[in-house]
C-alpha cells in the first residue's frame, strides 16, 4: 500500500527534519510488532499492556462472517434497537454499524456504568422508549 502527503510550511520543515530518523529507527516497524520499547523505560510497562489495537484488523478479520450471521439473526427476529458497551472507542463502532443494516445503536463509553443493565437502560434515553 502507498499513498502521498502533500505539506508545507512549518509542518513540511518539521516533518522533514523528524521523519528520516523514525524511519532509520524502524518505529512504524516497531509500531506494528507492538513493541512497548519505543515509548521509553517508565511508559513500557503500560504501553505493553495498550498495544493492542496494532492488530485489531488481522485479528478481527475472521470475524466478519460471525458479525454479519448476528446482525442478520438479530434483523430476523426483530430487534430494532442495540447498545455497544465497551471500554473506551466503542462508541466509534457505532460509525462503522450505521447504514449497514444495522439496527438503531447508542454507545455506552465513560459516561455512565455500562456493567449496570439498569444504568445502562436509563442512560440511553434514545432507546428507553419502545423497541426490542
């Protein structure tokens, strides 16, 4: 895969002098091997834990057909509407569900207890009423 990027200005003078050191360094490389290293001896231990978000595609990859036999199960029985819980960017699965025949979705991220059913019910006012 490639692809350009056009800059200037500052941001070309600055991505000019930094860019030819991260690529020598192989830090895309390191990136995508998860490597906790290139955050630094006192983030490591945390960053070892958050890296896995470098493999969400080949890992979620297989479960595609999965997704798309409950999205047709839950269309077949009815369901209209469906929260996403989940810690922390599992409101942006919402974008990916909408107009993809999807039922109507709300998110559940941060803002109230989403390991309470109940809290959960009331924290999503758009969905409270009516539906399965």
């Amino acid at each position: 895969m490639s692809f350009d990027i056009r800059l200037s200005g500052e941001v070309e003078r600055i991505v000019a002098q930094t860019l030819p050191g991260l690529v020598e360094s192989l830090v895309a490389s390191g990136i995508t091997a998860g490597d906790p290293t290139l955050w630094g001896p006192a983030a490591e231990d945390e960053a070892s834990r958050r890296l896995g978000w470098v493999q969400a595609v080949s890992v979620s990859r297989p479960l595609v057909a999965e997704i798309e036999a409950l999205r047709a199960e839950l269309v077949e029985r009815g369901v209209t509407r469906i929260v996403l819980a989940g810690m922390g960017g599992s409101s942006l699965g919402r974008v990916d569900q909408e107009g993809a025949g999807w039922p109507a979705a709300a998110s559940c991220a941060g803002e109230w207890a989403c390991e309470d059913p109940g809290a959960a019910y009331r924290g999503l006012p758009e969905l409270a009423g009516g539906g399965r």
